[in-house]
C-alpha cells in the first residue's frame, strides 16, 4: 500500500510526465478463501493455538 502512494505521489511531484504508476494487486486484494463458517472456526482455533505455542515458547526462552 506504502509503495502505490509513494509511486502516485511521485509520479504527481514530477508533473505527470511519463505513464501514470499502474496499481499493483496486493494478496489482501482477494477475499477470503474459507468454504464455510465451520472451517472458519477451525482456522481461527488453529491460529489461536499456534499463538498460544509462540507465547509459551517466548516465556521460556526469557525464564
């Protein structure tokens, strides 16, 4: 996102010479890839306890 402003911006700055930036498709662009609520759910349980692994293995390492 920081990158199509700073190119627009530029490219403004410079009086517009040359072709405009095109704007590039970034991955959040696409909706979301989820079939159903129930394998939303598990999406969201699976992060959550990945998260909490992260957590736990962080509290150790500084113990």
């Amino acid at each position: 996102m920081i990158l199509v402003v700073l190119q627009g911006a530029n490219w403004q700055r410079g009086g517009g010479k040359g072709a405009r930036p095109k704007i590039q498709k970034r991955p959040s662009d696409k909706p979301p890839a989820v079939k159903s609520v129930a394998e939303l759910d598990e999406k969201k349980r699976s992060q959550a306890e990945h998260i909490q692994r992260r957590r736990e293995q962080k509290r150790k390492a500084v113990s």
